[in-house]
C-alpha cells in the first residue's frame, strides 16, 4: 500500500500555483515512494549523484539547474535514521546554494518525534534539535505525516504542513475485504 496520494494535492497544487518550475528529488530512504510521487504528478525524479566516502561521510549533488525553482525533497528520516536525516540536511543545503527559490522537506517519517519533551533531568528534547537543523540547512517549508505529537509543529519557524493519513488509509480499507482482519497496535495511540 502506498501512502502518496495524501502528499500529491499539495505538491500539485503547488506546481499550479505560479510560473515557477517544480523539481522534484528522492533521498534513499524511499525511492519507490518518490517515483509513485514523480508518476502521479508526471514528472521526473530530479538527478543528482550521491554517493559515500571511504570514511562513510556522504556526498550529494544536484545534475540539473534548480535556480529560481521550487524544490521538494522526499526523504522519510525512518531506520537508519541519522543516516537518512543527514542526508535530507546535505541535500537541503545542495539546493540552498544552487539558488532553489523554494525548498519543501517532504518527511512522511518524521525521526526523533518521540523525542518531543523532557520526561527528565539532563535530556535533549531532539525533536526541536532536528527542528532546527532542517531550518538552518535553508528548508523553508516542512511536510510530515502523523507525527507522534501536534506541538512538533511549533518547534519550527517555517510553514508546517502536518497531513494525516487517516482519511486516505480509510478509503483504501474501504475498497477490501476485511472480514479476517486483525489490526495490532504497541499502545493506546497507536
């Protein structure tokens, strides 16, 4: 099952919205997800190379001319997840000093989440830690789904698009069988 349609209204209504040429680039965490975005939206995956060093530190460019374009960058921060956040942060910053006039973090997985608050003395609250590190890499808009918890939102000084995937799990469930489901979840909010 494929989470995408509830990202695409906003990613088209955005290519519609002015003259500004859209672009569209994957992360490694979810490929397929970002292709199922580029097939839905008709578009192609921007290139770019990426690649690791010996010392394992990362490297990204972007292939193609992004000035003046609005950006969107899928990359969910999922397992692992710091190699993946470090990813989305060297590829924010790629698109910042390639003159992208707009750049969209689209993280359906928002890592660290669960890390919203203290619970004691002499902790991180690394949901605002991550929170500003996407914004100082020059992210000017975010996009996540189901976040652990709403008030991660305000961690941010940039728009937040929080999407729920309720309503498009629903009219998938809608369209099954479900008369031998069983539905498990770790806790009360699950």
């Amino acid at each position: 099952m494929s989470h995408t349609p509830i990202l695409m209204p906003n990613l088209a209504m955005s290519s519609l919205s002015d003259n500004n040429r859209l672009s569209l680039f994957s992360g490694s965490s979810n490929i397929p997800l970002a292709q199922e975005v580029a097939r839905y939206l008709g578009m192609d995956i921007g290139p770019l190379i990426r690649k690791r060093f010996a010392d394992g530190e990362l490297y990204i460019q972007i292939q193609e001319s992004i000035r003046g374009c609005d950006v969107y960058l899928i990359q969910p921060c999922c397992n692992p997840v710091n190699d993946h956040f470090m990813e989305l942060l060297i590829m924010i910053d790629a698109c910042r000093r390639a003159s992208a006039r707009q750049i969209t973090a689209v993280i359906p997985y928002y890592g660290y989440a669960r890390a919203d608050r203290k619970t004691a003395g002499r902790e991180s609250i690394t949901a605002k830690l991550v929170a500003n590190l996407i914004v100082e890499a020059g992210a000017n808009r975010v996009l996540a789904m189901d976040l652990h918890s709403a008030q991660i939102q305000g961690y941010f000084d940039i728009p937040f698009d929080h999407i729920y995937s309720t309503p498009v799990l629903l009219d998938y469930f809608a369209t099954k069988d479900l008369s031998d489901i069983v539905i498990v979840s770790p806790d009360v909010g699950g």
